[in-house]
C-alpha cells in the first residue's frame, strides 16, 4: 500500500526561558553554529581564510600605531576597532574549525530512520534540509540539495552517514518504493533575506565601527584626548545605529514569517 509521508504542523509557540535558551545556544555552537552541517574540508579552508584576514587586521592595527601622524591615544583609538572583525572571525569559525579537524579523521556515524520531511531549502545558505524519525527520536539533518533530489514523499526508511561533529550529510540511502514524488514549493523571498542576516549583520557592525573611528582618526584634530574620544565615539555610535537597524529588520522579517506559518 502506498504510504504518504504525514505533514507536521507546527505547534503554538512557547516562549523558552532564560535557561532553556542558554542551553540551546551552548548546543548550537558545540554542534558547529552557522557552519554546522557543511563538509569538513569547506570548514578548514575558511578557517585558513579567516586566519589570513585576521592577520592582515593585525598588521593594519601595527601599522596605524606605528605610522599615524598622531597622539598615541589616537593610534591606540584607530586600532582597537580592527579587534572587532578579527572578534566576529573568531566567534563563528574557531569552534566549526575545531570540529571539522576532527572530522577529517574520524569516521562517518550512520544514521537510520524513518522520513518525515524534506526540502531543498533551509535557513542555511547552500544546504536543504532533512527530517527523519530515528530510534533517538526527531533528528533534523543539513544536506546539500542534491543529495536531496532522490528523496520521495513517501514515507521510506532512510540511511544517511554523518560526520559526528559538524553533523555533515556524505551519503543520503533510500530505502523502500519511490511512489510518490516530493514536491518542492517555492522558497518565500522572506526567508531568503532571513538567512542572510547572520551572516550580514557581523559584517555590517565591523564595518560601521571601522568606518565611523577611522574616517574621526584620520581627521586633523589638534587635542590628542578629544581626539581619541570623537574617534571612538563616532566609531561606537555608527556601530550601535546598525544594530538597531538590523534588530528592526529581523523583527519584521520574523513578522512575515510568522504570518506564512499556517494559523493553529
């Protein structure tokens, strides 16, 4: 008999508390944040990249210290705010560039478990997503959509091996009759711009701050003091009205999700 995969409503909201949201945090980040779920070999060579470009922040901090025509509190206001992206670096890609070493030398786990869901689109840039029933329970894996595309709309039982630390998808198995074909619908312009902001956010706020303390440091100013202040002030408040802009933007991005998500 022909068995069709059984969808699944989302349930009401429930606010979580402080506690619940920490653990939550502390999972995604030792599951690898917004690398989890991509090949280890990708991982490593951002984390190669980012060390390189913090390098480089590095030597632009050394060379403002040692070149500025200025006080040392200007210098020391023009350099510090090149911390910020080596900062942002570190937080995002330290802790997938550890787990993706250590998935290159170990191997791959394999998973089983009955389908409950799947689709080509995730809220991870390049990668779909797949939704199984496992003896562990509910598991959500990222998968590259292309892996994806043999996977029915059936319930079937399928095998997935996995790396253990980042949760990266190397083979997707299906088991069973193929009768009936997943449909794919289409993916809201809404939550395109929603994956971005991870990713965009960071890189707007360290731009600001460089922008905003740089364009004061470099400006001839003849008290050294008020100097240094301006520069860190102009700096701290571009920095802080990105952020507010940003956290407006996600908030009404979350707004028009919420209004997608079918009423319970």
């Amino acid at each position: 008999m022909r068995k069709q995969m059984r969808q699944i409503k989302p349930k009401g909201a429930v606010a979580a508390s402080g506690k619940e949201q920490k653990k939550q945090r502390q999972r995604y980040v030792a599951s690898g944040g917004l690398l989890q779920g991509y090949a280890p070999d990708l991982v490593v060579r951002i984390g190669w990249y980012s060390a390189a470009a913090a390098v480089l922040c590095l030597l632009v901090m050394a060379a403002l210290i040692v070149f500025l025509p200025y006080g040392l509190p200007v210098r020391i206001a023009a350099a510090v705010p090149w911390l910020v992206p080596i900062v942002f670096l570190a937080s995002f890609v330290v802790p997938a560039f550890r787990l993706a070493w250590k998935d290159r030398r170990t191997e791959p786990r394999v998973v089983q478990g009955n389908l409950l869901g799947a689709s080509s689109a995730s809220t991870s840039l390049g990668l779909g997503m797949l939704m199984l029933q496992t003896r562990g329970g509910m598991e959500q894996f990222l998968v590259k959509p292309e892996r994806l595309a043999k996977v029915p709309g059936n319930q079937v039982a399928v095998i997935l091996t996995v790396t253990p630390n980042l949760r990266h998808v190397r083979s997707v198995a299906v088991m069973g009759q193929r009768t009936v074909a997943r449909p794919e619908p289409p993916v809201p312009e809404v939550m395109r711009r929603l994956r971005l902001m991870p990713i965009l956010t960071p890189a707007a706020l360290a731009a600001a701050a460089l922008v905003g303390d740089e364009s004061v440091a470099l400006s001839p100013i003849p008290n050294d003091a008020l100097h240094a202040a301006l520069a860190v002030l102009a700096g701290t408040a571009l920095a802080a009205a990105v952020y507010g802009a940003s956290f407006l933007l996600q908030r009404r991005l979350m707004t028009q999700v919420q209004a997608l998500l079918p009423k319970t």
